[in-house]
C-alpha cells in the first residue's frame, strides 16, 4: 500500500462488511471484491470490466485485497460510505423501461446501464446532472454528496456531538405477529439508535395490532442501524421477544442530505432501500419528497420469529425545522 499502513486497507475492509456492501452497486451480485475509488462503490469482476472501459476519468477501478490504494483513495471511500450513499444519487430516478441488471445479466446489459448511469449520468437529480454543455466528472459528483453531509452537519450541536437532524418513526400497524401467551400477544416495539432507545405502548391481546403512534430519535452523523424489536408485555414475568429486525437508514438521510431543503422541490422519489435475502425489506422502499418532507415507508418481516410485519413510515426533520 502506497501509505503502507495496514490500518488503511483494514478501513476499506470494514467498510466493506457493512451489510449494504456486501452486493455489487450496479448488478447487486454478493461479495464484491472491486472498487471504484473516485466514485466511491464496490463492484463485482463482472461490473469492474465495464467500468475499466470507460476509463480512469470516470472510474478508477481497484482491487479491494490485491491493489495499493493512497490514503486519499482510502478517505474518499469511507468518507462516501459506500454503494447505498452513492447509489441514492447515481439511480435518484431509474426511468420506467430502464430496468438495473441482475448478477446474470449480459455484458451488453450492464454495459448499457454502467454507461447510462456513470457517463451519461442519466439517473442524476437535476442539480448535478450535465452542467453548460459538459459532464460533470464522477469525482465532482463524489465531491457534491460529501459537501452535502458536511454543510448539513456543520459544527452545529444541539446537546449531541456531531447531530444532524431528528427522525420521525410512525409505527402504523403489526401483522400476523407471533402468539406469545395461551392464544394471543400482548405487543409493543423498542427502537434502538446508538445509545437512545424509544417504545410504543403496549396492545392488549391483539396480534394484529394498530398504533399509528409517532416516536422522535435524535441522528448524530455516524448514526448506524436503526434496530427494532417487538416483544410481548408479562406482567409477572420476562417480556418474550416476537421478532427484531434492522432499518439502513443511509438510503432516508443521504439523499435528504444530498438534496437540501425538500420545501424547494416537487414531490418526487430520491432514493431506495433495496430488498435482498441480507435485510427485511417485504419490498424495495423508495424514499420521496412529499408536501416538502422526506418520507419513507418501510414494510418489515420479522426476523428470528416464526412470523410477523410491521409498517413503519420514517420522516427526516433537519435542524433548521
């Protein structure tokens, strides 16, 4: 390694673990061993050929365990954070017709949306999109989202270290969840992020219960996973779990992050949390501008629990609401 320092390549490994690394950016083909260090995503063998092709002005193509990488390559990686940052804006708006390739697409198939989505940058928002008749290159773009998180975050606090913004969670319902006394379940959720941890109230005998109940957690910038947990009330004894499940919350915050104050745009999608066999999505939950605030919605299936879903709707609240 051009530092030759062991911690780098340890950085880039670790952000490479991170559960929505784990597939290829462009194809979502599981355990990538490629990167594009300016763009800042992790690719399999097969995307990696396309992107050598288009060139290292617009993607400069590395091995994750084989190739030497410069502390500025490092940092531009873990900075961006990899392919869910990146890809929130590289796909804000896949066409209908344009259909992303699977891991056993075609050469021509990822060749045409490679292309499309790095140097035509057709599925750009608009505001980085092709600027006085010139690309912008990928690096500039890198650069936009990162500027986005830092003016977002700034130095300002409020009582937090490095907080950012505010995130609303609606817990609407819960379906078909698990029986855990004699013929029904007594239901209420836990939210955990980082050190805060917020709950609903309990539902009194009803496996499919109804909420619509709001909870407020406060988002500092390494923020992590939002994780949930369903449990069962007892009253003389431990509460029995019904499910846990894991909410990426990269998707929500980076493309808010990236777009600004939302009150400037139309209703539109900006973003996607995509299922996969990895997370606990029922379907691919877009993000989107509605009435002036980012919102999602979230379908869940329990994990770890013979059965159960929740709906859940997140809303990011930057500092200055």
């Amino acid at each position: 390694m051009k530092t030759g320092s062991l911690t780098g390549k340890r950085r880039v490994k670790d952000l490479l673990l991170q559960q929505h690394n784990r597939f290829c950016a462009d194809c979502n083909a599981p355990d990538p061993k490629w990167a594009s260090a300016n763009i800042g995503v992790f690719v399999c063998l097969k995307c990696c050929g396309v992107h050598r092709s288009l060139g290292s002005h617009v993607s400069k193509v590395l091995s994750v365990t084989l190739d030497e990488w410069s502390s500025d390559e490092i940092d531009a990686m873990v900075e961006v954070g990899g392919n869910s940052s990146a890809n929130s804006i590289y796909e804000a708006y896949i066409p209908q017709g344009c259909t992303k390739p699977g891991p056993d697409a075609t050469h021509e198939q990822r060749t045409k949306f490679i292309r499309l989505k790095y140097e035509s940058q057709a599925f750009l928002k608009p505001s980085l999109r092709i600027m006085s008749g010139k690309m912008n290159p990928p690096s500039s773009i890198t650069k936009g989202i990162k500027d986005n998180l830092r003016s977002s975050s700034g130095s300002r606090e409020d009582g937090v270290a490095g907080f950012i913004g505010k995130l609303k969670v609606k817990v609407i319902k819960g379906t078909d969840l698990a029986i855990r006394d004699m013929m029904t379940s007594d239901p209420y959720v836990i939210f955990t992020l980082g050190q805060q941890t917020v709950q609903t109230t309990v539902v009194n005998s009803n496996l499919n219960p109804v909420w619509n109940e709001e909870l407020m957690l406060s988002v500092t910038q390494q923020f992590g996973l939002l994780n949930l947990k369903v449990f069962d009330y007892d009253l003389l004894s431990a509460d029995d779990i019904m499910g846990e499940a894991d909410i990426d919350l990269q998707p929500l915050i980076t493309s808010a992050m990236a777009y600004g104050d939302p009150r400037m745009f139309d209703n539109m999608q900006i973003g996607k949390w995509m299922k996969s066999h990895d997370n606990a999505l029922i379907d691919d939950s877009a993000v989107n501008i509605v009435d002036g605030k980012v919102k999602q919605e979230i379908f869940i299936k329990l994990q770890n629990v013979e059965s159960g879903e929740l709906e859940l709707a997140l809303e990011w609240i930057p500092l200055e609401s």
